[in-house]
C-alpha cells in the first residue's frame, strides 16, 4: 500500500468487487459529471479476471481511508495514446460523506507521486467537466496547469460537455517536490 497521512492507495481484490459493482452503478456517487452509462457488472468481473484492473494500458487503485482501511473512492491511470508515454489520471471519491475533506486532492498527489517516481513519463494529463469545480480544485492543488477547453469531450446525461483540460510534467513535479535533476 501507498500512505499518505489520511489515505492509502491499493490494488484492488476480488474481495473489492462487490464494493466496485455497487459504486459503479451507483447514480449518487457517479455524480451530474461522469458519463451516466453504467457498467455491466460482468465486465468488472471479467476486467478483474483478465489483469486485476492493472496493466501497462490501465491500472486502477483503491483509495482508503488509513483510520480503518475502508475503501472511500479510487483512482486511476491510462496510457493517453500509443505514440506518447503521457498518461491520464482520474479519481472519485466514492464515500459522499468524506467530499471536500481533501482526501481527493491527497489520494491524487499520492498518484502523482508513484508515477513520475516509478514509471519512465514526462507528461501527466486529467480532464474534467467545465461544471465540475471541485475535481478541477483537486487537479490544481495536485499541481496541474490549465492548459484550455476541449469542446464536447464527453457526452453525459444525452449531451456533449466541454473539458478543462489540465496537464503536469515531470519538471513541474520535480520543481514542487525541491527535486533536482
């Protein structure tokens, strides 16, 4: 596991799986800013039994909390295309109750963290609803940059939604962390 001071960061188990098939569908904790199509619970299983949800392609990690190892949200990474070692980050934090206590912004730094110190990238990317202001806070106390708007990015709830899309390089990271070269 990955601390932080509140959080923790882990692989999922297939223990986990009823946690991942309840909060997948969960409208509440999918929120008015991810796409509202909901994953079939078969495909959890068989995304589970192909690679654990971690592969070179993609890896998901649970988030939770250090207090009494309950698992309040997750994160991710995914390769942003093959010509690029760039990947993308997202998070949810899937326990409504724990929203705007900073565990996001923790959870995601701890993400930061473990890429730019254990894979060969130099470009983190995220994007996110231009209504959703609270994942845009986490991405920039995380220490992403705006760097513009994609234009119909996602479509939620039948219709198209604009991005900010935000981006942190290896030498931005290494800068906030007093790293040298």
């Amino acid at each position: 596991m990955i601390r932080g001071q509140r959080v923790g960061l882990r692989h999922v188990t297939e223990a986990d799986l009823p946690w991942l098939k309840r909060t997948a569908s969960d409208p509440q904790v999918r929120g008015p800013f991810m796409g509202s199509r909901m994953m079939p619970p078969h495909t959890l299983e068989q995304r589970w039994h192909d690679n654990g949800f971690s592969s070179d392609d993609a890896e998901r990690l649970l988030v939770c909390h250090l207090s009494d190892g309950a698992v309040i949200g997750d994160v991710i990474h995914f390769s942003v295309a093959r010509y690029t070692t760039a990947r993308e980050i997202g998070w949810t934090m899937a326990d409504l109750a724990l929203r705007g206590q900073g565990l996001a912004t923790e959870a995601a730094s701890l993400l930061v963290d473990y890429l730019f110190e254990n894979w060969p990238i130099n470009r983190l990317q995220c994007g996110m609803s231009v209504h959703n202001h609270a994942s845009r806070r986490v991405a920039e106390k995380t220490g992403f940059r705006h760097e513009g708007i994609q234009r119909g990015m996602v479509f939620v709830a039948g219709e198209y939604v604009d991005c900010h899309a935000l981006s942190l390089l290896r030498s931005d990271w290494r800068a906030m962390k007093g790293k040298t070269a």
